[in-house]
C-alpha cells in the first residue's frame, strides 16, 4: 500500500474531495471535455483522472444541460461484475 492511500484511508480523503456546488461543476466540466474528445468514461478513470466517486450524478447534470449522453452496462469477463460506460452521443446543440 503507498502512503498515498494511507493516508486516504485515514479520513484525509476529504480534505481533497469536498461535497460543494464548485468542484462538482469543475467535475462536470471536466467530465464533458473528456467526453468531448470522443472518449467514454466508466466510473473507475472518472476516479482516477478527476477524483470523482459520483459518475452517475455527475451525467445526471450534464444531462439536465442537454448532452446526449448513452449509458452502456459492462460486464467482466467472468460475469461477475457490471459497471457502466458512458459516451456522449452528440454535441448540444449551440443558441
């Protein structure tokens, strides 16, 4: 285990991840750029590359925004496992 996770796992965690208005709309955001480049995210990179537990909220938003974006169900290769995979269908229309 590093000391990077030690240190998560010691409560720390939320000095870096705050539950404000802020860093969500930077996660959206950022979520969108990536999407935008044509990439899919599925939640685990979303934790990885913008420190977001919450995927499924944060397409919640950018949906209400008027993205269309698709939900697709992974499931591993064992079957055991299912996670879902999002990819932006199209860009919103601009006004």
């Amino acid at each position: 285990m590093t000391l990077e996770q030690r240190w998560l796992m010691k409560g720390n965690w939320q000095k870096i991840f705050r539950k404000d208005f802020k860093m969500s709309e930077t996660q959206n955001q950022q979520i969108l750029d990536h999407l935008k480049k044509g990439n899919s995210i599925n939640p685990l990179e979303a934790l990885n590359l913008f420190g977001c537990f919450r995927l499924s909220a944060r397409i919640h938003n950018l949906r209400q925004d008027g993205h269309d974006i698709i939900k697709r169900t992974i499931t591993s290769d064992h079957g055991d496992k299912h996670f879902a995979e999002y990819t932006l269908l199209k860009l919103k229309e601009s006004k």
